[in-house]
C-alpha cells in the first residue's frame, strides 16, 4: 500500500477501508496460541554498509547506515523504536554537506515508496503505468538518487515499517498531528546531535500525509527546538484539508479537483483536437475558478438556464456526459469521476494516479471499487524493498513491514490545541509561521496533473491563500509533472523531479 490518504468527511477524515474480517474458527478447533508480538528493543541499534554509485559519470562512495533511534517521553522512558535508513556521502566535512529527513504520509505509512521508487541510491524497477509482478523485483542503480546533492536520511513513522511503540505506549500520545510532529521532531534533534550534524544544511521532504507533517514540523522545530531548516519540499501537497474533502457545505473540493479530472480526460482521450495538456489544464483552472465558482457558490439559487450551460461545460472538460453532469448536480465525488470516465470500457482509473487503469468489479457500481496505480505498484515494493534492506544492507529484521498500518489510520488524532478550524485539520497557518519567522527558508511544491489523491488545485489553492506579506510571495514555487500521486512512477517526470529538487537544495544550502 503506497499511501492511504483519503478523505470520508470533516470529522473522519484519512480513514481507510480496513482489511475485512477473517471468518470464525469452528467451535471444535483447538485454540491456537497466540505469537508472541516482537518487543522493540530499548537501545539504539544499526548496520553500516559501504557501497558507491556513479551518477553522471561521476563515482560517489557512500555509507549505508540502516537504524534505530529510540524516542522518550517527558519522564525519559522509552516510548518508540523508529527505523531509519541514511545515506551519507563518504569525505565530506558534515558542515559542507546538505542532510534531507524523507517520510511518506497515509497517515500511517512507511517511508519505502520515496526510498525504493524514488530518492534512495538504488531503486526498484517497475512498469510505468501499468501492471507489475510481485516478484522477482529487478533492483538497479537508481540514476535519479538524490545523494548527488545531499546526503538522505528516510524514516518510518512510528507504527510503520519497522518502527515500533513500546507496549506501555499509549497511541494517542504518538498518533495525532501535533503529537507525530513532536515525535519527528525529537528524531531530527537526536539523529543530528549523535551524527554531529548540528551545523549542516537542514531539509524536510515530505509526500502526501507527509506535507502537513512537515509544515506543523517546521514550525514547532523553529520555536520549540531553535532548529532552523534551509528548505521544505513539499510533494502532492495538502495542507487544508477542506480543499479535498467534498461534501454538504463544502463546495471547494469541486473546484480544486476540476482541473485534474481534466487533464485525466486529455491523458485517456489522446485526442490531438484537445491541444496540449497545459492548454487543457488552463482552460479548466480558467472555468473551474471562475463560471463554475460562481455558479457552485449560488447553490439551489442558480438559474436553470445556467445551469444547463455550467453541466455543458463541465461534461466536455471532464468527458462524463451532460446527463451525468446534471445528475450530480454539478458536483462529481472524485471516486465517482474515477469509475465514471471509462465505464463504457469497462475500466476504472487509479486515485493515486489517474493513468493507471484496472478493470471493474462490479460493472453498474457508482465508485472506483480499488485504486490500480496502487495494486500495481506495492507488491513489488515490498518483495524489493525487503530483500534489499536484508541482503545489501544487511539489516536482518523478523518483524513484518507493513507499508501502511491501517490501525494508525484510524486512530489518528486530527484535532490541534491551538489551531481554530471547524471544518477541517489545517498546517498552513504553521507554514506561514514558519515562512515568516525564517525568510531565509524556501519551499518546493511538487504537484502531478494526475493525483486524483491531493490534486494540484488544492495546492494551488492553499498557497494562493496562505497570507504571507508581498515580501515573502516568491519564496515558495509551485512544480507541474506530467505524473501522479508519486511524480517518480513516470520515469520522465521522474528525471524532472530530481534536476529541479536537487537544484533547490544548491540554490539554498547556504554554502
């Protein structure tokens, strides 16, 4: 599972679908004694391997440096065992060399989609768009590595990969926004005092969950720990989480998600009559924020005549039918838009990401019964992912990995002490804290025209409205690829994705 970010309502939102229920053992079976859970150990442990890369015909030693890092609570007991995996490049004076913390989202998810599929110095092979096996999985060199311009360190958020709580650990003290931000936070602090880090540039790099945590962790790393970070990169943003969670009351997510429908029908239509993507994806930013604001803010108030026109245009932009477009009153559930686009084929299109496409399960159901850019792509993941941390980096765990923990899904804790918000969870207001109290920083926004998960709308959106002073506009930028969810599936944007990361990281280290 790459990632489970998903929004059911204000209140529930990020749950995912839990794994249905085994059936009960017959009255007369014996009872089978349960395994014993595997207790996290108490210590700091690691593997150090050393290896090299050559990336652009330039050979790049390394240290492998897979770990743990034990986490306390204000009485100084153990609370949780994070795993982490780092990459250092070997003759480099700490203070010369940039360090980026990387972490995946869900919440609840492990950080091995970023390391394996994207950023890590080896990479998993996998088909673009379209079905892989699960094993064997092909692990090459991976010339996009983000070790060329900093040295890398992933982590697995407590309760995901090979992090685990203590026993006496009570959840809600780790799983919430504010209580996870505190968690990486002291990781940071700790990681840089025990590898004499304290005086390196400092970057967070977080994808889809991982956007919020990182704008709360930046600003409470700022204020609480006086640690100061070069840059944020920010990969299919979400930060206001009204801007993707439709419903009664909440118009916005029709408008933020319009575009990205559009440009999934320009992928799937391959129409040259269309014009360009960026053609397509301006005129329906164009209509999206302007005619059909207007015309979702009227509510029940809106003229048929216009009506009838807005479901018109919204029909070609999209490719549902007119009749569609007016049934659902204008306003199409992006898991409706995903099952719609292609019943006639039979086919269904990715939530994470809108190329891939899977067949129907159930042919005359009104949703996206399973999200193919996802079942495609984690079986390899995990087949590759395991092997190589056992095998190259001699990590030998026998514990299970679950890329994404279902049970840290749900009992995730999305209110916040001092933040006012009664429709949904927001961390801009903490990125614009941030921003502010340190001009210095920069931050990357990286956004694929076909994440139907956090569509580049709602970034767009929520940077437009962050309320910083003029002074401080440019200091974020916004990043397009023709991809999804996870830019890095799509070689191309992938090649993209890292020239312009690694260009950020040398135009803001402070070197």
């Amino acid at each position: 599972m790459l990632c489970v970010l998903s929004i059911l309502s204000p209140v529930a939102v990020l749950a995912a679908k839990a794994p249905a229920k085994a059936a009960p053992a017959k009255a007369h079976a014996a009872k089978a004694k349960p395994k014993p859970k595997p207790t996290p150990n108490a210590h700091d442990k690691k593997s150090v391997t050393h290896h090299s890369i050559t990336i652009n015909g330039t050979r790049i030693q390394y240290t492998a440096t897979a770990g743990t890092i034990v986490l306390s609570n204000a009485k100084h007991q153990p609370e949780a065992s994070i795993f982490y995996v780092a990459y250092t490049k070997d003759g480099v004076p700490a203070n010369q060399r940039p360090v980026t913390f990387i972490y995946n989202g869900g919440p609840g998810c492990a950080s091995s989609p970023l390391h394996m599929l994207g950023f890590g110095p080896r990479k998993i092979v996998i088909a673009n768009a379209a079905p892989n096996a699960g094993a064997p999985a092909k692990i090459v060199d991976n010339p996009d590595t983000l070790l060329d311009a900093s040295d890398l360190v992933f982590i697995d958020a407590p309760g995901t990969g090979y992090s685990r709580l203590f026993p006496k650990t009570n959840p809600k003290t780790i799983y919430g926004i504010d209580q996870d931000a505190a968690a990486f936070a002291q990781f940071i602090r700790r990681y840089i005092t025990y590898n004499n880090r304290w005086n390196s540039p400092k970057y967070l790099f977080g994808e889809s969950y991982g956007t919020p945590r990182s704008a709360a962790l930046v600003d409470r790393l700022l204020n609480q720990d006086t640690i100061a970070m070069n840059g944020v990169i920010l990969l299919s943003s979400v930060l206001d989480f009204d801007t993707i969670a439709p419903g009664p009351g909440n118009d916005l997510p029709y408008i933020t998600y319009l575009p990205t429908e559009a440009a999934t029908h320009w992928y799937h239509e391959k129409a040259s009559s269309r014009g360009s993507l960026q053609a397509v994806v301006a005129k329906a930013r164009a209509f999206a924020n302007g005619p059909y604001a207007s015309a979702l803010l009227q509510g029940s108030r809106l003229p048929h005549d216009q009506f009838v026109s807005i479901a018109k245009q919204l029909a070609s932009l999209t490719g549902v039918s007119e009749k569609y477009a007016e049934q659902s009153n204008l306003r199409m559930q992006p898991q409706r838009f995903e099952k719609q686009l292609m019943r006639e084929e039979g086919l269904q299109t990715g939530r994470l990401d809108a190329r891939y496409t899977g067949y129907d399960e159930d042919q005359i159901g009104d949703s996206a019964e399973f999200d193919p850019s996802d079942s495609y792509t984690s079986p390899v993941l995990q087949s590759g992912f395991i092997s190589y941390v056992r095998n190259e980096l001699n990590w030998k765990s026998k514990a299970a990995y679950p890329q994404c923990n279902f049970k840290v899904n749900g009992q995730w804790d999305y209110t916040r002490k001092n933040v006012w918000n009664w429709l949904a969870p927001t961390t801009s207001g903490d990125l614009q804290d941030a921003m502010t109290q340190n001009p210095k920083m920069r931050v990357f926004v990286g956004a694929g025209y076909f994440d139907m998960a956090t569509p580049f709308g709602a970034a767009e959106w929520t940077f437009s409205h962050l309320g910083l002073q003029p002074a401080l506009q440019s200091h974020f930028a916004i990043h397009y690829y023709h991809s999804g969810h996870m830019v890095y599936l799509n070689p191309t944007s992938h090649a993209h994705l890292h020239n312009d990361v690694a260009h950020f990281i040398e135009t803001t280290d402070g070197q």
